[in-house]
C-alpha cells in the first residue's frame, strides 16, 4: 500500500518517514498542502495521512478538496491530530477525511484504520 504523509513538522516527518516503511508501506512525503497537492496530481497513492494543522492549510480544507477534484479515484483520508474532541471528529469527517487518528500513530491503529475503510 502506498501511502503519502503530508506533516509539516519536521522531526515527526522524519519519524514517519522512517517507519512506515518497517511497517510495510511504501511512503511519499509532503510538508505543506501545496506540496501534497501538486504530488496528487501526478501520483496515486492508496491513502493520504493528513496532519490539520499545515502551514498553508488545514487538513479539513485538503480533505475537501481532494474529495471534489479526484471525486471516485479519491484516495482514502486519515486525518492526524494531537487532540480529537468528538465536536472536531465530526467536522474532520464532513471535511472528506475517512478517519482521524491521534498523534502520535501508533502502527496497529493505523493498520486497523486502513483494514476497516479499505473494505
């Protein structure tokens, strides 16, 4: 499974760049929404990790976008956050994110996450 990460904090990138490999996905990086963006439109990936808070957009604001512009070909969306509350859970999830999952990610919650929307 291929997966693009888009976090713009440099030492978590690195971290998840790092492991996601060890846990058997192949990964692509983006540090800002612009970045993932412009990759998307060149490469499909089978899901995209999503932190909310990038410099230049929220990751609610990607989720919709990529939601309307790839329409079926979406990829599935797991939004990051250090800190759901369920009021933020359900506006990540109207947003077009799939999922959210709270840093720092743990491999069996994303594996079960990716199990479950990939059905």
């Amino acid at each position: 499974m291929k997966i693009l990460l888009v976090e713009d904090d440099p030492i978590l990138r690195r971290t998840m760049q790092h492991l996601l490999p060890h846990w058997g996905y192949q990964v692509d990086v983006a540090d800002c929404g612009k970045a993932a963006l412009d990759l998307l439109k060149d490469t499909e990936v089978d899901a995209v990790l999503l932190d909310q808070n990038l410099p230049d957009f929220l990751g609610c604001q990607i989720a919709t976008i990529l939601r309307h512009d790839l329409l079926n070909n979406c990829p599935i969306i797991i939004g990051l956050t250090g800190y759901i509350d369920p009021d933020e859970y359900q506006t990540f999830i109207d947003s077009g994110m799939d999922e959210v999952l709270q840093k720092p990610l743990q491999k069996k919650q994303l594996e079960d996450a990716l199990s479950a929307l990939a059905k």
